[in-house]
C-alpha cells in the first residue's frame, strides 16, 4: 500500500464490516500511518443530535461538541483527544446524520477520514460524489454487487472479481488484489505523458517544417519532394514510434 498511499494518494477503506474490524484492517495495510510517523484513529459519533469524538473506542477519551460548534471548535476538541497526527473513522448511520446536518465536520471528515464502514450501496456511491466535488481524482476498487454504484461514478473502477462489479467497472483485475491500482496508475500515467509528449513533438515537426519552408521560399528555393519524403519517412516516423513505445515507469514516486 506504499504506492497507494504516497503523498499524492489518499487511502480510504470503505466497507459494510464492522467499524473495528476496519479500523483494524486499515492499521495492518498502512492506510492509517503507523510506522514513521503514528496517527492516531478518531471515531466520530452522533448521538441524539449531538457529535462526540473519542479516540479509538477509549470512551475515557470521548468529547462532545457544543450544538453550536464552529471549525475552531472541531479543532479545539480534537487539541484535547491528542497531539498526534489523526485521521476520522466514522460508520454509515453517523455518516448519514453529518452529512445532512453538519456541513463543516462533514467536509473535514472527507478530507481526513480514512475509515468508512457499514456502508451501504448508495452511501459508498454518495462518498466517491462528494469527494469529485472537492476535485479529487477518485480510484474505487470493489468486488460486489454493494460496490456497483461507487464503481460506477468512480474515475477509475477497478472490479475485484468477474462477478456482477465487473459490469460496472471499466477495469477487472485477474486477482482479487488492490495492488492492481498501482498498475492501473503506472500506464496510466505513461499513456497521459507519452499522448501529451507525442502531440507536442509532432506539432513542433509541423511548425520547424513550416518556417524552413518559408525560409526556402524567402531565398527563392524549395524542398523538393523526396525532401519530404525523407523527412518524413526516415527522421519523424522513427522518433514518433518511439515516444510512443515509452515504457511506464517501475514505482510510483
């Protein structure tokens, strides 16, 4: 998860499983940082129209949120549950009353959540729509029928099986293995530059050969044809087949 989680790409573990057993999940596979620098996991909770926040599921921990909280409230209440660096974890029924009636956390929540679970179908899809929102480039991986919709809106889907999520999603993975993103990352970022490089080289060919021929012109002289063809055949051919043969790079950073 190294590559997926690089500076540019932020994890997110997205499930209908019990809330411990993903946060648990997220810890092993390094979507929640816990070697160079620790973070610590915050659970965010409504409760009777009311937001408490507690560090993992240590209730001794927990704060709760005055009803008429500000941004510099949320922040003065995390200050008092750590000094650590901290990501959100939140299940779907929380999920749903914050997105509805508490704007400011719920945006934080997208930007720094890293755990999502008991998810529904339609709450998976909603989370991938209001993360495009905030202009993120959003990945999805899913291997059911539940993941059809996230998969759907998704930038790149990416089906874990050939099952009913493979209909959905543009990409199917062979093995039922995320590491497949890091794949789909690397040629799709040979292809962005090798397109981009290809268009600029063959529109610089166009304008070099357009001023030599009025340069030509100027002096009263011409290319003649097998110039041209020359040119065309044995110098531009070659070099555009070959920036279009440019392999991905090995890693991602």
């Amino acid at each position: 998860s190294s590559g997926i989680n690089a500076e540019w790409h932020y994890g997110r573990v997205v499930t209908g499983d019990n809330i411990l057993t993903a946060i648990t999940v997220a810890k092993k596979c390094g979507i929640v940082p816990n070697l160079n620098i620790r973070h610590d996991v915050i659970l965010v909770r409504e409760s009777n129209g009311g937001i408490t926040l507690q560090l993992d599921f240590n209730e001794d921990t927990a704060v709760t949120l005055d009803t008429d909280y500000s941004s510099k409230g949320i922040v003065e209440a995390i200050r008092d549950i750590t000094a650590n660096p901290y990501v959100f974890a939140v299940a779907e029924k929380d999920f749903n009353v914050i997105a509805e009636n508490h704007p400011e956390l719920y945006e934080l929540i997208l930007l720094n959540g890293k755990v999502f679970a008991r998810m529904t179908p339609g709450k998976k899809q909603k989370l991938v729509e209001d993360l495009q929102k905030l202009e993120y480039t959003v990945a999805m991986c899913g291997d059911g029928a539940n993941d059809c919709g996230a998969l759907k809106s998704a930038n790149v889907g990416v089906s874990l099986s050939e099952a009913e999520a493979s209909i959905a999603a543009p990409f199917t993975s062979s093995t039922p293995s995320i590491a497949c993103m890091i794949e789909i990352l690397r040629q799709g970022r040979a292809a962005l530059v090798t397109a981009s490089v290809t268009f600029r080289y063959m529109a610089m060919y166009s304008m070099i050969q357009f001023i030599s021929t009025l340069l030509h012109y100027s002096i009263g002289s011409n290319l003649t044809d097998n110039q041209f063809l020359y040119i065309d055949m044995f110098v531009i051919s070659g070099m555009a087949a070959t920036l279009g043969r440019s392999l991905p790079s090995k890693s991602l950073a």
